[in-house]
C-alpha cells in the first residue's frame, strides 16, 4: 500500500479519522472543523486517501430534515493501520522517540 505524502493538513486529517469512532463518525465538515482546515484542503485529502484504499465513505442512511445527507469517512483497516505506522515512522524520526498509538506495550 502507497504511502501518502504526510504533510500537516494530511497528518491533520489523517489524526482526526484515527480519533473518529462508529458512535462519533467524522463527516466532511466535521473533519474541517477538527483539523482547523478548509474543505479546498480537506476534501482533495480525503479523496487522495480514499483513491490509496485508506478511507472508505458511507452515505448517511436517515438525513436530517433541511439538509442533504452527509457523507461518513473512516480508515478502513488497513488504512488505519497503516496510518499509524506511517504517524509513528514520522514521530520517530523527527523527535527520535515512537509516538503513543495507544498500543499494547
């Protein structure tokens, strides 16, 4: 599997899709919100990740009245572990040190 190109906006986005869970999901507008971007930087992001097989989408199944139905992003499992080993890979190098995943020792 490719290694994206970590730069901030991508590691931003990749750590708020580490933190989502299936009862906090992260839809578009949420990511941006989380990761202090806009979504001219979020949504090429996400789409570059999805394109890797990092991310995979739902479609909200019950929108709510007013509104069109969001659009649900999450790692799928080899993304997921392949962005925390690319995370603590980066952590490591810059600080000499492996980030905390949350990981059994």
């Amino acid at each position: 599997m490719t290694v994206p190109r970590l730069t901030k906006p991508t590691i931003a986005v990749l750590e708020v899709l580490l933190a989502s869970t299936d009862d906090s999901p992260a839809w578009g507008l949420s990511i941006c919100r989380e990761a202090d971007l806009g979504s001219g930087t979020v949504y090429p992001i996400l789409d570059r990740l999805k394109g890797l097989g990092w991310v995979e989408t739902r479609i909200e199944a019950e929108p709510h009245p007013g509104r069109p139905p969001r659009t649900y992003y999450s790692l799928t499992g080899a993304g997921r572990l392949q962005a925390t080993t690319a995370l603590d890979a980066r952590h490591a190098r810059r600080f000499g040190i492996p980030r905390f995943s949350g990981g059994v020792a």
